[in-house]
C-alpha cells in the first residue's frame, strides 16, 4: 500500500492540476470534464485523533461510468474508501477497492455511508482551513479539491469510531 501511495503521489507530481485555487469558507465546486464535485468537506480533529471521515457530492456529467480509484492527501499518510452499514444495531465499516459514479448521475459521500476516510493524520485539522486532497478517478483522472475542515460534532457518526 505504501509503496502503491508513493507511485501514486509521484505520477502526480508531473500533472497538471485542473483544480482552481479556491477562496476559504465558501462552497466549493471542482469541475473537470465530467466530473464535479461539491461541498466536500471533512471534520476538525483533537490531538492524537488518527483517522477523520471526508465526504463530498461526486457528479459525472459524462456519458459513462466513472469509477473513484484511490485519494491522497499530504495532511494523513493514506485516505482510504470505506463503506459505512448497519448490521443490527452495529454501525460497520469497511474499506472498499472503487466507488462507482454513474454516468450522467451522483455519488454521496456522506455520514453513514460512503466515504473517504483520512488515516495517520499528522497534525490536527483545524475548524476553519481547508485540506487539500487529490481524487484519483478511471476515467476522469487526477481531480484536486479542498475539503473544508468543518467544526467537530457537526453531524453524528464518524467521530467516535475508533476501530478499522
Ligand atoms: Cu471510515
């Protein structure tokens, strides 16, 4: 996995970045070709908090599939795709390999349910800033976005779960 991330991040660094530089505090929309994103957003975290959920709206306004591969982020060592389900009463969560956008429609990365999830976060992600995160897509390739980092607790789900 390590060393899949660090291929990952040096393709990257020879790409063009199509995001544009976005202001602070207000909604942001990446688009790309095919792919817009929206209101993506994570949650500030306490010292010594390793893990953080990321979630956002993924439009593709394509004709085909598309398929959400992988994301890196320089503020944790890896962010990982997970699923989040009830099973009983147990809230679940487990990584998995894509996260299909079908064509000419939307994936929800919301509480709950589909998300991003940051892993060994270096340092605390404070209510207010904004974190980059580069999206790695089948179709649509590298799209950057900055997640605002929303005040903690501001909705119920991730913040307590502790185990992965
Ligand atoms: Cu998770």
């Amino acid at each position: 996995m390590k060393s899949a991330l660090l291929k990952t991040l040096l393709i990257v660094t020879g790409l063009v970045i199509t995001g544009t530089a976005l202001a602070q505090g207000v909604t942001k929309t990446v688009t790309t070709n095919a792919i817009k994103i929206e209101d993506a957003y994570t949650r500030a975290t306490v010292p010594g908090q390793q893990v953080a959920g990321g979630f956002m709206k993924i439009e593709n306004k394509g004709s085909v599939v598309d398929q959400l591969l992988s994301a890196s982020s320089p503020v944790a060592g890896e962010v990982q795709l997970h699923e989040m389900s009830m099973d009983g009463n147990v809230m679940k969560m487990r990584q998995v390999k894509d996260i299909a956008v079908p064509a000419g429609g939307a994936v929800e990365l919301k509480p709950g349910g589909l998300h991003l999830m940051f892993m060994n976060i270096k340092a605390p992600l404070t209510a207010g800033e904004s974190v980059p995160i580069k999206l790695k897509f089948a179709k649509a390739g590298e799209v950057e976005v900055k997640m605002t980092v929303n005040a903690m607790g501001a909705a119920a789900g991730h913040g307590g779960v502790t185990k992965h």
